[in-house]
C-alpha cells in the first residue's frame, strides 16, 4: 500500500460491526403487522442506503402509503433498543486495523449514514464488550453522520466532509465501506476505496479498488 496516505475512513453498519441483524429486525418488528414479509433478500438490497430512502423503496415495491418522517423515527427507537440489549463486539480484526494505522499516526474517520446517536451507541457498545485501549473521544478524529450533509451515500459529499474535517485531501485517504452506495460515495469523492465483504452484500463492487473479505486480509496483504 502507497504510504502517502495518510488517513482511514470507515463506514460503520457492516464495517465496524455488524449490526444488520438488529437493523432487520427492526424493519420486520414495523411491517409484519401490516402484513408485509421482508425477505434477506430483499432487505440485503436495502443495505448501505439511508433509512429514508429504505423506506420510500418500501413504499414503492410493496404499494403502501407510508407516514415516511413517523416510521423513520420509529425505526430509530425500535433499533436503538434492541442495540441496548445485545452484547455487540467489533468486526474481527478492527482494533489491529486501526492499532496499526494510529501507529503510523494516521488520521481515522467514521463516515455513516446513520444517526449521530445510533453512532455513539454503537461505538460505546463495541469498546464496552471489547474493552480496547482507547474511548470514544479518542478512538476517532472525526465522525461524520447524515446530520451533518445535505447529500447522502452514494454522493460524494460524506466522504469530502470526512476528509476535510481530518485534514486531508480525499486521495490521502483510504476508505472501507460495504454497500454499492458507499463504495461509490468513497471512490467519486476521490479515496483509495476498498469493498469489505460480509454475508449480507456478496455481490460485485464495480467501484471498488479492492475487494477483501476481512481486516486480517488487508493487514497481511498489504504494507498497511
């Protein structure tokens, strides 16, 4: 890996951890009452996207009026207290990631589309199970959340703001995503963009320079 970059930027849901398990649960805890089944398969398709945009997708394939501002913020409740509830770890191989990249004094970024508060739950969730050396306020150097853009994923404004807010320029910058719509905000904004797989998106990424399917395989692929 060239070492001009200079910074790491991770998507969080599927990146950090792996919280899709608790955001489908929350999808079918909301629509099984009105009769409508989401498949895997279906909400796979869904991944990576805003919620808004999920829900507006629902609303066309299933044809049914949704009060779309309600329902998001139901979702957030909904979701918020099934992550209270579970013990959440990291994704495999995250703290050695980023162990390394703090020791090459990179700088290291959150870009999601989730909420800020989603964010800080999560974040506090991995390091109480993981207990690494770091705290939320030291972990990261920025957090970019869907407050904080007017554009989301696969624009390529969350990616800029996250750049530009730990001093970079987007080409110093490496960035793990696993959805289409983050891999293509990441790579039209200008970063080294590498697609992690997972069980919920093996599929192909067109817009990815790499393709991995765990953090141990960039760190022993790689001069990272």
């Amino acid at each position: 890996m060239d070492y001009a970059f200079k910074g790491l930027i991770l998507d969080m849901d599927g990146v950090i951890a792996q919280t899709e398990p608790l955001h489908f649960k929350a999808f079918r805890y909301i629509f099984e009452p009105l009769d409508i089944k989401l498949s895997d398969e279906y909400l796979f398709s869904l991944v990576g996207d805003p919620t808004i945009k999920n829900l507006h997708d629902i609303s066309r394939d299933f044809c049914i009026m949704l009060d779309i501002k309600k329902v998001d913020s139901q979702l957030e409740s909904i979701y918020l207290k099934l992550l209270r509830k579970t013990r959440f770890g990291a994704t495999p191989g995250l703290w050695d990631l980023i162990e390394k990249i703090k020791h090459r004094d990179w700088k290291l970024a959150l870009c999601t589309s989730s909420t800020r508060e989603q964010a800080v739950q999560l974040i506090d969730k991995i390091i109480e199970y993981d207990k690494p050396i770091w705290n939320r306020l030291t972990l990261f150097d920025s957090i970019v959340t869907v407050e904080d853009v007017k554009n989301k994923k696969p624009h390529p404004e969350p990616y800029l703001l996250a750049a530009s807010t730990i001093g970079l320029e987007p080409n110093q910058c490496i960035a793990i995503e696993d959805s289409q719509a983050g891999v293509k905000s990441a790579y039209t904004a200008g970063c080294y963009t590498i697609a992690l797989l997972n069980y919920y998106n093996q599929q192909n990424f067109p817009f990815a320079h790499k393709t991995i399917k765990s953090f141990s395989e960039l760190l022993n692929g790689t001069k990272l």
